[in-house]
C-alpha cells in the first residue's frame, strides 16, 4: 500500500545539535563551532498538523500551544530535535512513533507530539 500523502500538509524545519567536542563545544562535520539551534538540519514534510490544544490565557500570556504532527514515513527526526512551523519554535514531547496497522503494515506516517518554544 502507497504511503499518504498531504498535498496540502506544511513543511516543518528540523534543528538538530551537533556533536560535542572534548571541550563540551558542538561542532559540524567541517569542524566549525555550532550556535546550539542557530544551524538549520533539514525540512521534512509536508506534515498534517492537529493541534491539540488552543492558547491558555494565565492574565493574558500564552502558556502552551501544543500540536501532534504525522510526518511521511521515514522522516528524518528524532526526539532531541527543535523544529520550527511557519517560523515559530517547537520542541518535541514524548516518543516519536511510527504506528502500523497490524493487518495491512499500512502506516500514515511518523508521529509527534509538539510544545511551544525551544
């Protein structure tokens, strides 16, 4: 069976860290010294987003703004990932999980859970 596919879903930009060097210091594959979110890794997408929760209001400043993301299958993310929609920071909460129907192998996809901010 064909994967899905969300003719109209948004491309959601992934940050991934590098490695730390000896001194703690993150640094790409060249060597050179990382901003810790500064460097964007790739674009997945595009992604169906439900968001799952709407603004809370605490004396008129948003708290949570949350959103489950499925991906297409074999998106490059990973938990310890920051992703940016639209250019606003996320970061991902809980497991990444890759559900399959147990009769077809049929799957829609990766999925995620999102938290507002980095």
């Amino acid at each position: 069976m064909d994967a899905p596919h969300y003719p109209h879903g948004v491309m959601v930009q992934i940050y991934r860290e590098g490695e730390p060097d000896a001194y703690g210091d993150l640094r790409d594959a060249d060597g050179q010294l990382l901003d810790r979110y500064a460097h964007l890794s790739h674009t997945i997408g595009p992604c169906a987003i439900s968001w799952t929760t709407t603004e809370e209001y605490v004396d008129g400043e948003t708290i949570t703004i949350a959103a489950q993301v499925t991906a297409p299958v074999r998106s490059d993310v990973r938990g310890t990932d920051r992703v940016k929609i639209a250019g606003e920071p996320f970061r991902i909460v809980g497991d990444i999980l890759d559900p399959r129907n147990s009769f077809t192998g049929w799957s829609p996809g990766r999925r995620f859970r999102l938290a507002r901010g980095f």
